[in-house]
C-alpha cells in the first residue's frame, strides 16, 4: 500500500513552502516519523516525516521547488503491504462478488450505485447497493436482515478494512463477538473493543506518575516578566478583524518578482510592520513607556515580534522599523528568527523594543489576549486567517478574515487611542496601497 506524503498545515497565514531538500532519495528504505524531506517558508523550517515504515518510491517534487499546502511531494511504499488496494482505489463492483457491504444482484442490471439511506435503516458498516433500475417483483429485494450473533471462526469472511485492523493490533478474532449478519465482525465492533481497552500512557510508563523537572534559565526569566506585567500594569485588550483579501492577492500577483528582484519571499509580517509603524506615528501613546510619574515617548520604532523556540518564546527586536523597505523587514525578520531558533541571540537583539507584534496564528489560534512586554505598553495580536461570511456593500461575500487583538497598558492609553489605533492598523491592510503612498 503507497502512502502519500503532502505539505502539512503550517498555520493559517503560511499558504506554500519551498523544497530545502530531501533527506532520503528514491528506493531508500524509511521508518514512520523519520523525518524525509525539509520545507522552508518564509517564517520556519521543518522536516516532514515518513507516514509508514516502508520505501520511498516517488519524488514529486524536487529540491528548490515551490509547493502548496496540501501539495504532493511524494509516495512511500507501506512494508508487508504492497499487494493491498486501498478501498477508495476500487471502481465498480461484479456483479458476482460478495462483500461486507455488498448485496449479490442479477446479472442482468445495471452497473450498482450506491444510494443513501436513512440511518434507521441500516448499519454504518453495511450500506445498501442498488441498480439504477427499479427492482421487479421477482428480483430479490435489497434488505437488512436482523439475526442473532454467531461464534466467529478463524475461516469466517472478514472485510478488508477488519482484516487490517485484526492484524495491525493482532486481534483475537475468535474472542470478538460480530454485530453483523451471521454475526460477522465489523469495523464498528473492533473499535469499539479498541476503545473499552486504552492503552497505558507511555510517559507514565517511562517516567512515573508525576514529573519534577527544574525550569531551564529562560523559563524562568520569561515566567518572571509575565508577572510583573500583570502586577504592574492595568492591562486591557480591545479587538478588530481584517479583510485578507487585497493584502493576499498583492502577494499572490508580485511574488515572484518580489523574489527574484530581492531573494526573498513577500510574507505577512511585512505588511503588519509598515501598519503598526504608521498607527505608532498617529498614537504615539502606544510606543511610549512609564517611568516612575513619567511618560517617556519614543521618536523611533524598535518593533519586537515573538518567536517560539524549543527552549521557549523569545522576543527580538526589528530596530528602526520606520526606514527599512518591505524586503528589508522580511530579510531581518528571517535572519533575525534563524538566531533564535539556533539559540544564537544576543542581549542586544533582545534589548531596546518600543512595541511588540505576537503572531499566534501560526499554531492556529483563532483569538487570544497577548499580554505585554514590559517596559512596553502595547502588544499586537495576530491569529489565523478563516474563509468567513461578511456582508460587502449589502451582499453577504465569503472572505479571508483575521482577528486582531490590541492589549495596552491603561495607565498611559486611552480607550479612545487604543480603539482609534487599532482601526487605523485595520484600515491600512485593507487597503495596502496606502502603506506603499505612505498615505
């Protein structure tokens, strides 16, 4: 049996990745998990693991090559399960053929097509097959008949899918009471015996019923400052959603010349860099700190943006935002998150941000309330981009949407601001031409 492998989610606001390369070569032999294939995007590198054990047979795409998600990159072959035919790969039943879900029909009609039926009627594991024709009087009647369980016998008929099932998790037939005609097994009946019988928690197993573990240096220091942010500051968030649409078909049209001129990709990030620094310019309360009974306004725009590692998340900063072009924002982001990730920042790519852009919507989260990054008072949350229903000039269209989370520092920000300036980040990724005329 060949399993597919295809580019994975990478999160809602990461549509395609390129081919970094392939770990094995074709013909060579793979476990399950192993990883087989590295994919870079425009915010993380990852590698791809095998779905089966078994041989990688097909390469579909190769090194360098821009994919998808959900796009095939290649096949591997399952061990042991070469002359097996996956149940989506049959086309049409014989007439003479007897299966769990099949009912023998005259020879005479017609090629069988499924139909739906009430779910009353009959069980999952045993849908009825009928002709196109209607069935005369004489022909026997497609129905389910009830009948009481019999004792299953190793040379009893097992379906395909039960049969994989059996051998997999090495299943005791004889010890499975059938549910089916004749008291035949079916799927049903094995998961539900898989189901009364968990499997024991490999972690307990291995480590014991709890765990003590001291928090590494980072934990701490990152644990330490989310305190004090909740004890010093008056927090509150205020939240807005974005149209997609015009900032993904920019990207969607100037991608490849944006790469070619600059050899980088187009993301996101740039675009919400450029919107927070021009609100910042309108708001300079939210790019301002506390000091004691003093208001400190910084003239310059030092925009910190999350990144999560191994260890934990850290912050660094993107310096003087305000005078860097969009492929200049992209290529520091990048440089900038490929040190964090090899644990090669410094303290000075940690030190001097003005304000913070988080972007949860890469592990899918759909809302959040980012909490701030002291001595700062504001923090932007992005999240996941979802096809919703919206009305557009009286009509109801389906569009990309993102929410957008601004949590501040009440003390110093008004609600007034905090809303105004939310509006005004909304307002310029709607419209991404304004952030080009610096309108």
């Amino acid at each position: 049996m060949s399993e597919k492998i295809v580019v994975p989610v990478l999160g809602e606001s990461i549509t395609e990745a390129t081919v970094a390369k392939w770990l094995k070569n074709a013909g060579d032999a793979v476990d399950a998990d192993e990883p087989i294939v590295e994919l870079e995007t425009d915010k993380v590198n990852l590698e791809v693991p095998s779905p089966v054990k078994g041989i990688l047979t097909e390469i579909n795409s190769k090194d360098g090559s821009v994919v998808e998600v959900g796009a095939l990159l290649g096949s591997v072959s399952e061990s042991g399960s070469a002359g097996s035919v996956k149940k989506e790969e049959i086309k049409k039943v014989e007439p003479t053929q007897k299966e769990d879900n099949v009912i023998k029909l005259d020879a005479s009609k017609k090629e069988p097509k499924i139909f739906e039926e009430k779910p009353e009627e009959k069980t999952e594991d045993e849908p009825l097959v009928l002709t196109d024709e209607v069935i005369e009087e004489e022909t026997p009647k497609a129905k389910i008949e009830k009948s009481e369980p019999k004792a299953n016998t190793e040379s009893q008929t097992l379906s395909p899918a039960v049969r994989k099932i059996v051998t997999e998790n090495k299943i005791d037939i004889n010890s499975v009471q059938g549910s089916g005609k004749d008291g035949r097994v079916l799927k049903g009946d094995l998961i539900s015996l898989m189901g009364a019988n968990p499997q024991p928690s490999e972690r307990k197993a291995q480590y014991g019923q709890e765990e003590r573990i001291k928090m590494t240096r980072l934990r701490q220091t990152i644990a330490k400052r989310l305190k004090q942010a909740q004890e010093n500051a008056a927090l509150l968030t205020t939240f807005n959603e974005v149209d997609m649409t015009n900032i993904m078909e920019m990207r969607k049209e100037n991608q490849q010349d944006f790469q070619s001129r600059y050899g980088i990709k187009l993301g996101f990030m740039s675009f919400f860099v450029k919107a927070c620094v021009v609100a910042l310019k309108n708001f300079p309360a939210v790019n301002a700190e506390i000091d004691g009974d003093e208001i400190i306004y910084k003239n310059y725009y030092n925009l910190s943006f999350a990144v999560g590692t191994e260890k934990g998340l850290v912050v660094p900063v993107l310096r003087n935002a305000d005078e860097l072009s969009f492929a200049d924002i992209e290529k520091n982001i990048k440089e900038i998150s490929e040190k964090a990730r090899d644990g090669k920042l410094t303290i000075e790519d940690l030190q001097g941000g003005t304000f913070t852009i988080s972007n949860g919507g890469v592990y899918g989260s759909m809302l959040s309330t980012p909490i701030l990054n002291l001595p700062q008072s504001g923090v932007l949350g992005m999240h996941n981009i979802v096809e919703r229903p919206v009305v557009v000039d009286g009509e109801i269209k389906i569009r990309p949407i993102m929410y957008l989370a601004l949590s501040y520092d009440h003390r110093i920000i008004d609600g007034k601001e905090s809303v105004s300036f939310l509006k005004m980040v909304k307002e310029n990724l709607e419209d991404p031409r304004r952030l080009f005329l610096d309108i």
